[in-house]
C-alpha cells in the first residue's frame, strides 16, 4: 500500500484531569517540492495551549521554533513531524513524503514503426504527427519510423 502525501498520523496524549486546550499540532510548508538546495518555510498552525515544539525534518535534523525555515541539499521525498506540547499533553502530526527533493522529471525516448495514420495528422512537411501509447512522436512518411520523447509535460 502506497502511502498518500497528504495522509496524516496523529497521536494525543493527555493526564486525567487536564482542563487546558489539547494542543493539536498543525502545519504547512511553501514550497513543498523543488530541486536541491531547496529552502523551505514552514509554518505552525497549532492550536491549543503550546509550551514547546519540536520538528522533525526528515533528513536527521530538528527545531524548536515556531516557524522555522529549512533547506533540504539532498534529493529524496522527506516525511516531516511536529510535536507540540501543553499543560502536560503533546500532539504529533506526520506527513509521510511530505517534501520532493528532485530534478526536473525524467524523460524516456521511444521509438516504432507508424503503420497508418489513423492515429495522428500529417503537417504538411511529410511527417506524421501522432500519439503514441507512452508520449508525443513524429514519423516520417519516409522512413515509417516513430521517435519522441515521454515525460510528464508531453
């Protein structure tokens, strides 16, 4: 099972007889993908009474801050956690692959044999313009061979 980015663990723990307002430990990040060196602001939106609070970022370093701001040098998805406590209670709230670290996507060259044009248009110039399976290619009516490029903006 794949674990869905915006799914969140949370874990309460409050003494008998607490009357103060459970924190509840809440945040956001902008941007939340980027490439390497990618800086990041994070922003607290807890409620609740908060005493103290202690982020995890995924990369094996921590703070205490409200709202700190983090930069990520290696790429790779990062779980992010906060902690907050309370009047003796602490929240914690963890997103799984919360932060995307990375290049730009990758891209894959294919090639084929275009045996009609039922699936595309000629432009003009003697090549076929069609759709394959994986991506966007060309085909020259000469050859009868397909080449392109797939990749999430194709």
């Amino acid at each position: 099972m794949a674990l869905e980015p915006e799914r969140v663990l949370e874990r309460v723990e409050a003494p008998a007889g607490s009357r103060q307002p459970v924190p509840r430990a809440d945040f956001t990040a902008m941007p939340r993908a980027g490439t390497a060196s990618l800086t990041i602001q994070f922003t607290d939106r807890s409620t609740g009474t908060i005493e103290a609070r202690l982020w995890s970022f995924g990369d094996g370093t921590t703070a205490t801050v409200a709202s700190p701001v983090h930069t990520y040098w290696v790429v790779g998805l990062y779980t992010v956690s906060l902690t907050v406590w309370g009047g003796g209670i602490s929240n914690t709230l963890v997103r799984p692959a919360y932060i995307r670290v990375g290049g730009v996507q990758p891209e894959a060259t294919f090639s084929g044999v275009a045996t009609d044009s039922t699936d595309g248009a000629f432009n003009g110039q003697d090549e076929l313009l069609g759709v394959a399976a994986v991506g966007v290619g060309v085909c020259t009516s000469k050859s009868g061979r397909m080449t392109g490029t797939s990749g999430p903006n194709r």
